[in-house]
C-alpha cells in the first residue's frame, strides 16, 4: 500500500492532468451535435490508426513480454477501433443517400 501510496505522491501532476483530461474530454464529447458525429468519427478514425502505428513499434523493440503483450493488445483494440468505426460511419451516410425507387 505504501508503494501506491508513493506513487501517486511522485506523480500527482501528471495524475491530475489525466483526469482533468478525462473530465474536459466528457464535457466536449456530449456537447457534440449529431450532425458532426459523421466527420469527427472519420477523423478519431484516421488517429487512431497513427496509435496502431505506435504500437507495432513498440512490439518490434519489445525487451520482455509484458510489452509485447501490451503492443499485441493495443494493435488488437486500435484495429477493433478503426473497423468499427468506419462500419458506423459508412451506416450513417447510408443514411443520406437516396433510395432507389
């Protein structure tokens, strides 16, 4: 307890900054229209692939397994992510097409 305790003592700054982040990334997200739903989902898409990216370099210069673990899977969620959402995003304008009569 005490070396969880020390942990949160020695980096409190970046703890804070977290859940500050976690708490402001909230408020943005449901103040979002659904009309912009469509393109910012497009486009945390197109990021998260960067995020992909990163984690196959960190599976390349893995030292023990706990990393290539960690790589295998952020790249298995991160790919999850990318798929999904463009599955989403192809429904939703789907919708906006006209319909064959």
């Amino acid at each position: 307890m005490e070396e969880v305790l020390k942990f949160f003592l020695e980096y409190k700054e970046m703890i804070f900054v977290i859940v500050l982040s976690i708490f402001l990334g909230i408020e943005v997200i449901s103040h979002v229209p659904a009309v912009l739903h469509t393109p910012l989902m497009s486009g945390s898409n197109a990021i998260h692939g960067v995020v992909i990216i990163g984690a196959i370099i960190v599976m390349g210069h893995a030292e023990n397994t706990l990393s290539l673990i960690l790589g295998f899977i952020a790249v298995i969620l991160g790919t999850l992510n990318v798929v999904g959402g463009f599955v989403v995003t192809d429904r939703m304008l789907e919708m906006f097409k006209k319909k064959k009569k």
